[in-house]
C-alpha cells in the first residue's frame, strides 16, 4: 500500500511541459546557447552531470551590481523556457544573480522527474555555483516554489550558512497534498514539513489558499 501511494503522490507532483518550450544549441565555437535568448541578456547555459546519471540544464543570469545570488526551484508544470521574462524582472528589481535549471525530465535536461533526482539535480547546480562563480554560502538565498520546495528545503537543511530560504507555495510532503494525515510515512516523498526544522536561516513563507 505504501509504495502504491508513494507513486500516486509523485505522478500528481511532476508534469513537465510536454513539448518543451526552448533548445540548447551550441555555437561555433562551443559555447551553449539557450534559444530566443540573445547575449546583450547576459545569461550564461551549463549542461551538469548529477549523481542520478543524468544531465540537466542550468542558466545563470548575471547582475553587474549583484551582493547576492538566487537559487530559483520552480514549479511543478513549467520549464526553464517559460521562466524567462521572470527572472529577467528579478534579476532587475531585486539586483541579484538568478541560477535556475530544469528538473531530470524536464525541458532539455535528460532522464525521469523524481523526487530523489530533484536532489541530485539542486546539489549540481549548488556545487556549479560554487566552482563557476565562487558563490558562498553567506550570499546565497535558496527559492522554491510548489513542487521546488522539495530539492530546496533538502539542501537548505544540509547548508548552515545561507542568507536566506523563500517557499512559495510549498508543500507540507507529497502524501499531504492528497490526505489530511497529521504524521509522517516512510514512503511519503518530499518530507518538508520535517526537513524545515533543520534549516537555520530566516525563511519566508508566501502562501495563499
């Protein structure tokens, strides 16, 4: 029963745009290419390997002024494509660097949506945030929305030293988007209600029924 459930709360967790709303090209000489994104827009393509085997795409839109850089988790029915114009109005009202990436399954990024391979998938983009842009813990605020709230709160809880967390939307666990159960299962997915607790840097919660 309890894997039976576990599966039916991750089939109700992923639905990746279908079919996907963008391509990475390569140029002459190599360079990765988002398309419809020029480079007057300053945004840099990476293609990461993750521990789960597969290969996800990464876009890391550059402030000239940034102090701090968002780690964006988005939700569960878009891709990288339709984010733009977002991050684009982020990146100027708030003066930050924006690092997003596609989920395993999603846009170009390669193998099958999965709760254990959204944490692979964030820990890439962390570690490529790290040895590409020498981004520090302290200047790094972590943003999950919906389903993104999931790979957030799994590496927020495993960093000591970030500035900050926003959970838009989030869910409690996977089994209480579709039960009012008051506990915890063991095959219940995306346990956030429980990993919240071992994150210690100020979160903000926006939320509205």
């Amino acid at each position: 029963m309890g894997n039976v459930t576990s599966n039916v709360a991750a089939k109700f967790a992923f639905f990746p745009p279908d079919p996907r709303t963008y391509d990475v090209l390569k140029d002459e000489g190599g360079k990765l290419l988002f398309s419809g994104v020029t480079a007057d827009k300053n945004m840099d393509v990476h293609m990461l390997d993750t521990k789960g085997g597969n290969k996800i795409v990464a876009t890391f839109w550059k402030h000239p002024f940034a102090r701090f850089t968002l780690l964006y988790s988005h939700g569960n029915a878009a891709d990288l494509g339709q984010m733009q114009e977002l991050f684009i109005e982020l990146r100027a009202h708030l003066r930050v660097n924006i690092m997003s990436y596609d989920y395993s399954g999603y846009g170009a990024s390669s193998g099958k949506p999965s709760e254990f391979n959204t944490y692979h998938d964030i820990e890439a983009v962390f570690n490529c945030l790290k040895s590409e842009y020498g981004i520090k813990q302290e200047d790094l605020i972590l943003y999950g929305q919906s389903v993104g709230s999931g790979p957030t709160l799994h590496l927020a809880a495993r960093l000591q030293k970030l500035r900050g967390v926003v959970l838009h939307s989030a869910i409690l666990s996977g089994i209480r988007v579709l039960y009012p159960v008051k506990m915890t299962f063991w095959f219940d997915i995306f346990k956030n209600i429980d990993k919240i607790r071992q994150v210690n840097c100020p979160v903000l919660v926006i939320h509205n029924d």
